[in-house]
C-alpha cells in the first residue's frame, strides 16, 4: 500500500496554485492558461491520492509552527467533513481553468494570477484545521472574487462587485468577531477546530449563545439565506462565466461547511434546530418561486443556487450522520451541477449575444451537445437517480424528516419546483422549435470542461462509498 501520508501532500495542494503565479509572471500571457491549467491538474491528481489515501484508512495530516505565542500552527487536516468538499473544489476550479481562454478576451496574466490565488485559497479553507487560517483564506478568497467580478464582469459588473464585497465583508467581520469570541471563552485558548469541539463544554453558554448569532448571520449571507441572498443574483449576472463557476461551485459552500462546524463547535446552537430548519426551508422555496420570475438565463440559475442552499442547511440542521453526510453531498452535487449549468449559459450568451430567455431559441438544432449537456445538469440538479443530487437529496430528505417530522419535507417542494423550472427553461430555451441566429462555435475546451462536470457527477453518484464512510 502506497503511503500517501509520509509526503507533505496537503501543502503541496495549497502551493501549486500559488507557485503557479510565478511562471505565469515570467512566461507571460500567451502561455498563462496553460499553466494554469497545469496547476490546477496537479492539484487535482494529488486530491485524488488523499481520496485513495481515505479510503485505505491513512491520517492525512500537517503541523508546522507559526504564531507560537497564540499557538497558532499552519495545520491542515484530511477529516470526514472536508474530504469531500476539497475534492469538489478540485474538480471546479480544474473545469474552471480549462475554459478561462474561451470567456476572458483580455488581460490573461492578471486573471490568472487572481484565479491562482482563488483556488489556493479555496482549496486550504476546507482543510484548514484552525480557525484563524479558515478566516485568512476566507478573506483571500472573497477578495479574489471581487476582483473577477469587477476586472472581469458585465455591462454592470462594478455595481455587482461592490453589492458583493459589502456583504462579504459584512459575513467577514461577523465572523471574526464569533472567532475572537470562541477563543477567550474556550479553555484552554485555541484556534484549533478539533481541540474547539473537544473542549466545547468548557465555553460559558452566553458565549456559545452570542458566537452562534454571529456564526449564523455570518453563514446564512455566503450562503446565503432569504432575506440576505439579494447580492448573488447580480454578482452571477454580471460575473464572467468562469467566475460564476467558482462562486456557486465553490464558495457558496463555506456557508455550508461553516454551518456544520458551528454545530460541532458550540453545542448550545443544537437547541435551536427546530427555527434554524424552518427559516432554511421557507429560504429554498422562496427562491425556487423567485427563480420562476427571472428573464435571463444566469439570474434564473443563480436563485436555484439559494434553493439548493437552503436544502443543504436544512440537513446540517437535522444534526445526525444522515443529515451531516447529506448536506455534504448535496454540496458536492451542487458544486458539480450548478457548475455545469453557469458554464452552458455562459456558453450561450458567447454563442448567441445574449442571456434573455426570450431572445434564444432552438439551441438543440445548432448545438446538440451543450443541449444534452444542459439536459443532463437539469435532472442531476433535481436528484436523479446515478448521480451526486440523488444521493444528497435521499440522505437529507430521510435525516429531514426523522428529526422534523412532516415539516422536514418541506424542502422536496423547493426541488419540485426546481424541477417545473427547469423543464420548462430547456422546452423554451433548447427544443423550440423556431430557431435563434448563432453568432460563433462553441470551443472543444467548453465540451470537455462540462463533460468532466458531469462524469465527476455520475462516477461520485455510482460510487458514494468512495467519499462517505471512509475511515478517517
């Protein structure tokens, strides 16, 4: 058996895109994406071999001292939370990097080295194994994405990107402060997550009461949660496709992870289940009506993207190894799918001009393959059967309804209504029968970028097993 845990993989994951930056500086533009593209592999094969180390029951871990005085280590761990999503990470910043050419007409090197930036960031928050470097590359990562938002974005992408950067910020600062607030009130003082859960108790519960307030406001805006989710349709209006890609693949789900460490972390927050699955609920189907109402193409996605959301926090609220394992890979499957489904759409704003709904017509008469492309992240986005969503979906529906009763099916209204959506958007959008005038071709790149979104979803939807249960 290969001994994944003698070499400094972790490490190795989070610096590659950073040492990217360096050749992508030397060798300049014309050379920029494919470097990028390299790194992001690299980063990707070297996830698979933590997968495979799991999965032969290695402790994948690494220590090295840094702020000794705070005790502050630069740690980084494999556990049964984050497995799954730094391989989510992984493969959406691998699809992402594959098709940036296609969507960024100018300034390449610069939107490389930030999209270096992002995923390293992306990447070390999941397995980061303190608080203080879970809040570090937090930050970097958000402001990287203003940064693709605003260099980047739309006609509008300015506004968009300081909509963005207030509520990000805002999420921040909420969150610092609950940190500040977990390390006075814990003994002995610490940022490490695992000695946090291991010493919970010892956290007075006026402190675990105001840490949870600050945690859950924090989480519910990247999530984000109705009524704090009016920054993400116009950030996924305007961001370049490629941006999209990473928000609602990636960093959507650090609201998500958070969430589950809140519980873990502050014990006085299961209390208070009940009104937390409530609020997450009437968020879900709130946004799939919303979502019924939107003329363009990436709106209409983005506000599936809060359904889906709040359908994840409706499991991490369920508090059981059902609904923790559901919730993870309901974020999975979303990262996947709703990854897939920005990329088409980006694609055809490229191809036609345009992201109104009324204004494309019949794309299965000149693009089949983006058509069954789209067809396919339609249904895996409503859970069918063999893929990512399905799994997620009958994990977090069973965790749901045994910890809430009735009231815990409410979030499969939320998928129904997803479902209405989306039938109706590839009928109007892909097989009417007039059709739209086409300006360009779609790119080889853009067909194996979706194509990897989508393998990612059948092969994790076939196996689960290689990411749930694993001996961690």
């Amino acid at each position: 058996m290969f001994n994944v845990a003698q070499l400094p993989i972790l490490p190795l994951i989070i610096l590659i895109p950073y040492l990217s930056i360096i050749p992508i500086l030397l060798l300049g533009r014309r050379h920029s994406y494919n470097i990028s593209i390299a790194a992001a592999a690299m980063s990707f094969i070297l996830t698979l071999l933590v997968v495979y180390a799991a999965n032969t029951g290695q402790h994948i871990s690494f220590s090295a001292p840094y702020i000794s005085y705070l005790g502050i280590n630069l740690s980084f761990q494999i556990t049964s939370l984050n497995l799954i999503l730094l391989l989510m990470t992984s493969v959406v910043f691998l699809a992402a990097s594959l098709v940036g050419k296609y969507f960024i007409k100018e300034g390449h090197q610069q939107y490389n080295v930030i999209f270096a930036i992002a995923e390293g960031s992306c990447l070390a928050i999941f397995i980061s194994a303190n608080l203080f470097l879970f809040y570090i590359f937090w930050e970097l990562a958000e402001v990287m994405m203003f940064f693709i938002i605003f260099l980047y974005g739309g006609y509008a992408r300015k506004e968009a990107a300081m909509k963005f950067i207030i509520y990000s910020l805002a999420s921040s600062l909420l969150l610092l402060i609950a940190i500040m607030l977990i390390y006075t009130n814990v003994t002995p003082h610490t940022f490490d997550i695992l000695s946090i859960i291991k010493d919970a108790s010892t956290i007075p519960q006026s402190a675990q009461f105001a840490a949870m307030l600050l945690l859950l406001l924090s989480f519910a805006i990247k999530m984000p949660v109705f009524p704090l989710h009016s920054w993400l349709p116009d950030a996924h209006t305007e961001a370049p496709t490629t941006g999209s890609m990473i928000l609602a693949g990636v960093l959507l789900k650090f609201g998500g992870y958070g969430l589950l460490l809140m519980f873990l972390m502050l014990p006085v927050s299961l209390h208070y289940t009940n009104y937390m699955a409530v609020l997450f609920g009437f968020s879900a189907v709130y946004a799939a009506f919303t979502a019924m109402r939107q003329s363009n193409i990436k709106r209409t996605i983005a506000y599936t993207s809060i359904t889906d959301m709040g359908i994840v926090a409706v499991g991490a609220a369920a508090y059981t190894v059902l609904g923790s394992d559901g919730a993870l890979y309901a974020m999975l499957s979303h990262g996947l799918v709703i990854s897939l489904l920005f990329l088409i759409a980006g694609t055809l704003g490229e191809l036609y001009g345009t992201l109104e709904i009324d204004k494309i017509k019949g794309v299965i008469r000149n693009f089949p393959s983006i058509t069954y492309l789209f067809i396919f992240g339609a249904v895996a986005l409503v859970g069918i059967p063999l893929t990512t969503g399905f799994i997620g979906d009958l994990l977090i529906f069973l965790a749901s309804t045994h910890a809430f009763g009735v009231a815990g099916a409410a979030p499969l209204i939320g998928i129904a209504l997803i479902g209405v959506l989306m039938f109706w958007l590839v009928e109007r959008v892909f097989v009417s029968e007039k059709s739209t005038h086409k300006f360009h071709h779609v790119d080889r790149l853009v067909i194996g970028s979706a194509l990897l979104l989508a393998v990612a979803s059948i092969v994790l939807g076939l196996f689960p097993s290689l990411l749930l249960g694993v001996p961690l």
